[in-house]
C-alpha cells in the first residue's frame, strides 16, 4: 500500500512538472502526438493575453484616493443603516409605529446601498475588509433630536459619495460616476422628508401630527 502511495505521488509530481513546463502529455506509453498531445490545449494567443490584460486594466478600479473614498463611503453607508435602526427601537418605544417603520426603511434602503457598493467594489478588484460600525443608541432625549442624528447621517453619506465623486471625475472613472449617481435622488428625498419632519417639530405641532404629515409626498 505505502509503495503504490508513492508511486502515485510521483506521477502527480512529474505531471504537475510538465504543466508548469508546458510539455506534452504522453498519449500511451511514451508516446506523443506531435509537439503536443490529441487532448491538449493550444497555447494562449498573445493578442487574447494581452486584451485580457487589457481588460482587466478596465475592471480594475485605479486611485488610491478614490478606493480609499470608496471605501469610506461604504462606511458612511453602513453606519447609517445601523443608526437609522436605532432610532426606529426608539419610536418603536414611544409607540409610534409609523416612524419606527419609516425609519426601518430608510435602514433597509442604507443597507441596500451599502450591498451595491460592496458589489461594486469587488467587481473592479478593489481589495477591502468590512469597515467597523460601532453601536447605534436606541434612547434619545426627544424626537427632534433622534430626526437631527438620521439627517446628519443621511448628510454624511452624501457627503462622502460627492467625495468619491470628485475623485472618479479627476481620474474620468465614467463608470464610477454612473453607478454613484444612481443613489443621489434617493438620499435628495430622504433629506427632504427628515428636514420636513425636523421643521414640523420645531413648530410645536404632536409628534403624533408630525408622523402623519411626514407621509405625505415631500
């Protein structure tokens, strides 16, 4: 048995050299078709090895600035669907489920976002780890100021596509621009909609009014 071990270990040994080696596989005993056997491959062209460079070249997403900002706006993304969860648990608290269920969304919407961007990235061969998102609180002093937190998340995250946005437009990244753009009218309403309740409670009006008007189109 230790003997038969052996001997198979040496035949995958001298085939894994001849693969390396680019040589022919034996087609019977010591015999060869030619310069190469009847099954092997023909070699690689190298006009196809140099288009694949060259498309590679394309995938890959160059800058280290723009990765960098990239990466930082999955960040932003993330921490934004974290945050927003915690304060739907703190409507949710209070009772008004209505909010608690917008704001979910909105989370939901984040995390989306932040899976599109995940995808983006590995796509154009961006090497990264999950960035860390710390705790999100679920108790906050009032309403107001749980609304004032998602809107400067929501802030942040739109500050931080605008900035890899520039970047992508001074390397004319047209691909990066394009699949940015796409999260600009969405986060444009949801602004609107926090800055709307925001301005609702600072007039005095229930919280409760406020969840209904805050349904209404922006």
């Amino acid at each position: 048995m230790a003997s038969r071990r052996l001997s198979e270990e040496r035949d995958l040994a001298s085939v894994f050299a001849r693969l390396v080696a680019n040589e022919p596989r034996p087609v019977g005993p010591g015999r060869h078709h030619g310069t190469h056997g009847a099954d092997d491959p023909e070699p690689l062209p190298a006009a196809a090895t140099i288009a694949a460079a060259a498309e590679a070249g394309r995938r890959r997403l160059t800058g280290r600035r723009l990765r960098r900002r990239m990466v930082r706006l999955l960040r932003a993304q993330l921490d934004a669907q974290q945050v927003w969860l915690g304060i739907a648990a703190y409507f949710d608290r209070d009772g008004l489920g209505g909010l608690a269920g917008l704001f979910r969304e909105g989370s939901g919407e984040h995390g989306r976002r932040a899976a599109e961007t995940m995808r983006y990235l590995a796509a154009r061969d961006v090497a990264f780890d999950l960035p860390a998102v710390g705790a999100a609180p679920t108790h906050y002093r009032s309403a107001a100021l749980a609304v004032g937190v998602a809107l400067e998340r929501a802030m942040q995250t739109a500050r931080r596509a605008d900035a890899a946005a520039g970047s992508a437009l001074s390397r004319r990244d047209v691909r990066t621009l394009q699949f940015l753009e796409r999260f600009g009218e969405p986060e444009a309403e949801q602004e609107r909609r926090l800055r709307k309740l925001i301005a609702v409670l600072a007039s005095g009006l229930n919280i409760y009014q406020a969840e209904a008007l805050l349904r209404e189109p922006a």
